[in-house]
C-alpha cells in the first residue's frame, strides 16, 4: 500500500527538487574565468606614448605587444604585458610602418605604406630586411596571414577612394588579387583559411572572399554595411567573429560569421586604427588609438585566432 500525501507537500517537494537541478544545472556549466570583466576597456599604456600615426599592433608568442610609431614616427615600440612600453627598433630609409604580423618561425613582418614595402624583422638581432617590394602598390596598409604563412595586404588609395588586395608569398613573390576596391582598410582571414575579408574604410563595407588553399580569391560577397563612420582594422577570434575597429566612432564591433552584429565596445578615443589578441589565454584583446596615442585592452570570451596559431 503506498503512502498518501496532501497537495500541498506534494507541490513543496516538486518545489524543491527543481530548485536543486537548477542550481546543480547552472553550477556545473564552466564560466569562462574573469567572466565578470569582459569588454571593459581600460588604458594599457600611457596617453601619448606613441604618436597620432599607431597602429598595427600584434603580439608575439611570448605575450610581448608591438606597435607602430612608438615615441616618434619611423619606429617599433614594444609593450610587455604589464604595460611597460620601451622602443624595440627603427626602421631605415625613412619607412613608416602600419600592419604588424608574426608567421608560424616568430618572425616579424610590417607593412612600408612610404616605400611600398612589406619588411621583415629578425626578432633575435632586430635586424630590418625588404621582404618584399612592389612599386604598383599605392601604400601597403594592413596585412593580414594564412596558417601556411602567406600574407595577404591591402592597399588604399584615399585620394581616389579606391585600393587593391594584394598576396605575398613565402618567397616574397607578390601578386595583385584584386584592383577594383573601395577605400581597401582591413584585412583578416578567417580561421578555417577559407575567407578573406577585407573593409573598405570609406564605404563602410566589409567584403568576404572565399579563399582557395592555393591563396587565390573568388566569390565576392558583402558581410555587412554600416551607415555613418569609418573602419580600420580587423581581426578574428578562433570562432570566426570579427572585431573591426570603428575609426571616428571610438568603438570596437564585434560581428558574427554571418554578418551580424553582436557586441560593440566603447573605448576612451575616438580613433581605434587597429586590434590584436594575446594574453596567457588569448582572451585580452589590445586596440591602438591614434587621438589618444596609446594602447587600450579588454578581455574578451573566445581566443584570438592569431594566438591559437601560435600555440599549436
């Protein structure tokens, strides 16, 4: 014979036991750690610590921050992760650097907007080397590269609105992929190394190619639009989504693979140029700001792309 219960204990238990689940179910989910902090800027560096022209930045595989016109134009600053920043190198014959990028070996590669160039730097010896030149380029602007360490350059001409995208192989052999842009800005390739996006600035377009394992590009669609304000750089987490700098709005969007805006983060400036991923988890994201002439970091809640190829 089973016991009998009034209604009420019976709802009680009921109660109870989905109180339990409940709080077992939201416990067990993992969190991601300092969850709490997320897309919060903060300043990384000193106000005016590099000058109205930084940009790049990358970070290398030991968490080291680099960026461009540190101090004055014409040089490479360098920005350990407490936020110390010293001078690592100045570049000869007058170049000026934009996009920083680290292959697979470590090894630095700038883009020369002056003298239609894409540099490389020997990190052990900082000795400066052309890796590749090509005079048709209007001014290689940011760079962007593929697990099998080819780079991909845009390349702006902001008096005719227009700009080309161009490929530099491993060799430093380059090739014109695309001539008839917009205002070429941004550049990233996604995580699976089969899309390209590229921004043009002026347009306010992002563009996403599909990308071929022999690097050529194909299919040309647009991602997304936005109605006021300029973009600059861009760069991918290991799930796809692209934070783009909003130059003139003083924001960081965060959009989908599909399109889609998910987040978007205000920063002290105006004037973000560029982003790049590191930290021990790959989950501080670092923007240079040209009003502000520093570095800014928040972290975020998926890996950069460019740190988890670094850490394979």
């Amino acid at each position: 014979m089973q016991p009998t219960y009034s209604r009420t204990f019976l709802l009680f238990r009921i109660y109870v036991c989905l109180s339990i689940f409940i709080t077992f179910s939201c416990s067990s989910k993992k969190q991601p750690s300092g969850s709490e902090d997320l897309f919060k800027p903060a300043a990384f560096t000193p106000a005016n610590s590099f000058t109205s022209g930084a940009e790049g930045p990358a970070v290398d595989k030991s968490g080291t921050v680099y960026a461009v016109n540190y101090a004055r134009e014409g040089t490479i600053g360098q920005v350990n992760p407490a936020g110390q920043s010293t001078m690592f190198v100045e570049l000869p014959n007058s170049s000026i650097g934009n996009g920083i990028r680290f292959n697979s070996r470590g090894e630095m590669f700038i883009a020369d907007y002056t003298n239609h160039n894409v540099l490389k730097v020997d990190m052990r010896t900082k000795q400066v080397s052309v890796f590749a030149h090509e005079p048709r380029m209007n001014q290689p602007n940011d760079i962007a590269i593929d697990s099998k360490d080819r780079l991909y350059a845009s390349d702006p001409n902001w008096k005719a609105s227009t700009g080309n995208i161009w490929r530099i192989d491993t060799d430093g052999k380059v090739t014109l992929l695309e001539d008839s842009m917009g205002t070429a800005n941004g550049i990233e390739v996604s995580p699976d190394d089969r899309i390209l996006y590229v921004n043009e600035s002026v347009q306010r377009k992002i563009w996403a190619y599909d990308l071929s394992p022999e690097g050529q590009i194909s299919n040309k669609r647009l991602l997304i639009e936005f109605p006021d304000f300029g973009m600059d750089g861009m760069r991918c987490d290991a799930e796809g989504n692209l934070y783009v700098t909003r130059h003139g709005k003083g924001t960081v969007v965060k959009v989908s693979p599909s399109g889609k805006v998910v987040q978007e983060i205000t920063l002290a400036g105006k004037k973000p140029s560029n982003i790049a991923f590191g930290g021990e988890d790959g989950r501080t994201a670092y923007v240079t700001l040209q009003d502000q002439g520093n570095l800014e970091t928040f972290r975020v809640d998926i890996p950069g792309r460019e740190w988890q190829m670094q850490h394979k």
